[in-house]
C-alpha cells in the first residue's frame, strides 16, 4: 500500500459524494505547485475521498490543506489516446492550513497573526489561555471550541 502526505490548496469546494448503501464521503481536489530549476511551476493535482462529511463547510476553494491517505494510481488514455495518470488519495486525515480567514472567502474572524509559529513556540505552559482566547484545557480535550468535529 502507498501512503501520501500532501499540502496544497483545494482547487473546488468539498461535495458529498454517495456510494451504494448509502454511504457519503466528501470529494474534492487538491492542487500542489513545486517549482523547478528553471524557475518554472509544475502543479499536479489530486483527487481527495474523505470519511468525514462534518467538514464540508470548512473545505472551500483557495483552502490550503495538508491531506494524509492511500494513494491510488490509476493510468488511462483520453478518447484521442492521449495518455493520462489519475491520482487519487482515500484521505485518513485532513488538516486546515493557516489562520482562521485564509481562504477565498476572507469571512473569518479577522485574526490573524502576525507570524504563524508565533502560536505553538510563545503558548504558555498549564492551563492558561493561548493566543486567540482558547483554552489550552478545551483544545486538548475537545472542549467547546466551535468545531463540529
């Protein structure tokens, strides 16, 4: 089996996708850029199956990801026969990526701060609040932190 670790941004919104027996999962796209020595971007895309239908509104378009799964390579040719490599990942996990309005829709909260790392290297030790007003007591053990998962 192949395993895959991934970050980029998803390239549509996340849609319910049902199988027989009634079972849904989400599908969605991820796009992942890389540049090359010649200063030239080569982008490779991905299809994303994932278990965990409570997260389709937090799964928008522009929404950088890190996606972690099985990887399925499927090969085919186009009617003109041109060949063609289907990448797919049955994800495990899916994790949101940067501050609480990054995305295309920029309707967050307005924080955001000003350097990421910030967060996880200055979070005090105990129980008392980290930046942005949270509990370090709630996140760790699912306390009320406004996520439906």
């Amino acid at each position: 089996m192949q395993r895959a670790i991934i970050r980029g941004h998803l390239g549509r919104n996340a849609e319910l996708v049902t199988f027989s027996g009634d079972r849904q999962q989400l599908g969605f796209s991820v796009a992942c850029s890389e540049r090359g020595k010649d200063s030239e971007s080569v982008t490779t895309w991905y299809d994303i199956l994932f278990h965990n239908t409570k997260m389709q509104s937090y799964l928008v378009r522009g929404k950088e990801v890190v996606v972690c799964g099985r990887l399925s390579v499927n090969l085919y040719q186009t009617k003109d026969g041109a060949p063609r490599t289907a990448l797919r990942i049955f994800a495990d996990t899916v994790e949101l990526c940067g501050g609480r309005d990054s995305g295309s829709d920029n309707s967050g909260s307005g924080y955001k701060p000003a350097n990421p790392r910030s967060e996880s290297i200055n979070a005090p030790a105990g129980n008392g609040p980290m930046p942005g007003g949270v509990n370090q007591a709630q996140s760790l053990d699912g306390g009320d932190d406004g996520l439906p998962f």
